[in-house]
C-alpha cells in the first residue's frame, strides 16, 4: 500500500536513500481517483526498491507549496532527494513505470 506522507514525515522519507515518488493529490479530485489506484498497484510492485506514497495536499501545505503544485494530480520522481521527473495529470500506468524504471 502507498504510504501517507505529510508535511513532518516528508524529510525524513526523502532521506532515505531509495528513490522516492510522491502523488499530490485531493479527495475531491476526480482525475486523482483514476491515478491512486495505478499508485497503489506500483506501491506493491516495487516495494523495496522504491518508496511510493501519496501527500493530500488540503492537509499538508507546506511541501506542496515547496514544490509549486498547482495542479493536482501531479506526481513527483525523486532520487537522491531531487526531483528528477514529474507527471501532471492523469496519465497511462505504463507512463509510471517508465518514470519508475528511469530512476533505478
């Protein structure tokens, strides 16, 4: 299952040395709902090999706005704390796991 991230844990998941990818997302979003089930099927596939989780960005401002999401969903590609990539939108799961593949 992808983990629930928030402002406090934020750092802490970034530093742990796996390469991190984030969803911004909202419960009232109807383009979030189609991404967070492909989120949470990559969360077990991956698991060990990269952190997945989701941040709700109602309850957890501050790194969003660190980030500039201004639209939701926007997933994130982290690795070695930097953001390397990112997808805004809904998009395919093969769009994922392409993202994914490109920061093992």
């Amino acid at each position: 299952m992808a983990l629930t991230i928030t402002d406090a844990s934020f750092q802490e998941i970034l530093a742990s040395g796996k390469p991190v990818v984030v969803d911004f997302w909202a419960e009232w979003c109807g383009p979030c709902r189609m991404v967070g089930p492909i989120i949470e099927e990559l969360s077990k596939e991956y698991d060990g090999k990269v952190t997945i989780g989701k941040i709700d960005v109602d309850e957890n401002t501050e790194v969003a706005a660190k980030y500039g999401i201004r639209n939701i969903p926007t997933i994130l590609f982290f690795k070695d704390g930097q953001v390397v990539d990112k997808q805004v939108g809904a998009a395919a799961k093969s769009a994922f796991v392409a993202k994914i593949e490109g920061l093992l």
